[in-house]
C-alpha cells in the first residue's frame, strides 16, 4: 500500500484532526525526559509556534496533504508497529542493504 494512502487511512480511521482544526488553538508545551516521557513543562504554545518550530516539532507527528497531524505516543506506536514488523520482514529476507539504508535503520530506537 502507498505511505501516502496509509498515512489517510490511519488518520481518518483514528480521528485524529489537523492541527489547525483544533479547537483553542493553543496547547500545553511538552518536553521529554531522558527515559524519552512526555512531560509538561508548565507553559502554553500558540500552534503557529508548533508549526514553526525551530529546528522541526520533536513530537510524534504526521505530514499529510499539506495539514499537521499531532499523535500522542499511543498513536505513534500504533502507527509505528506494522510499519516496524515490514521493516525488519524486509531486513531480514532482503539479499543486501544500501550503505543509506543501513543509516536510516540506525536512527531506529
């Protein structure tokens, strides 16, 4: 299945609504701790601060048709697992991997 077609199917199955299209548009800022939880950090962003965030938004989130989908971590790890289970079905019956594509894989947690 297309990234793209996945990406609709997760959001609408989900409910998950764009960020600009959610009501009282600003949110409580959040950081993460060092076992990587989120926590709140006691003050209020504006979502064009979100959107614009310096150096990109570090929360789970996703780009899809021009919009901004914000995924708490129960939905980013819902999202995640079958991506991550073709993946490594993928590593492990693939032949080889490129030199970028061992980089990409990497970065995984």
């Amino acid at each position: 299945m297309p990234k793209e077609k996945l990406i609709g199917e997760f959001i609408a199955k989900n409910k998950i609504p764009a960020l600009e299209k959610i009501s009282n548009a600003v949110l409580e800022e959040h950081t993460r701790d060092l076992a990587g939880v989120l926590k709140p950090v006691g003050a209020k962003i504006t979502i064009d601060k979100i959107k614009h965030w310096p150096g990109g938004l570090k929360n789970p989130h996703l780009h899809y048709k021009g919009d901004l989908y914000v995924l708490d971590d129960a939905q980013w790890k819902k999202f995640t697992t079958p991506l991550l289970q073709e993946l490594s079905t993928k590593l492990t019956t693939g032949p080889s991997i490129s030199f970028d594509g061992l980089v990409d894989a990497h970065a995984i947690k």
